[in-house]
C-alpha cells in the first residue's frame, strides 16, 4: 500500500517506501515519470520516463 501523504513539490502524491544500499527510499509518479527520493533528505535519485503508450 503506499502513502497518499508524500509532499512532492509542494503536490501531494502517493509513495512507495523500500530500502535501498541508500537507505530508506520512495518512488513516486509526477507528471509521467517514476521518480526515486531519498526519504532522509528529499533529494531526487533519479527519473524513469514511462513509455509512450
């Protein structure tokens, strides 16, 4: 289940939570992509564009 309360932005947004060799992470989706942050920091880890369908 994932988290309806993630501030991302400023927006809300779900997240997923996992640990990683980076400690604990979520990706979320905004604006059509997959995006990994760092949960400790916000930092962004990386982006994924979804394909186009």
């Amino acid at each position: 289940m994932g988290d309806p309360t993630f501030l991302y932005l400023g927006e809300l947004t779900i997240a997923w939570y996992f640990l990683s060799s980076r400690g604990l992470t979520c990706m979320i989706e905004h604006d059509g992509q997959a995006i990994a942050v760092d949960d400790s920091t916000g930092a962004e880890l990386g982006r994924i564009p979804y394909p186009n369908e």
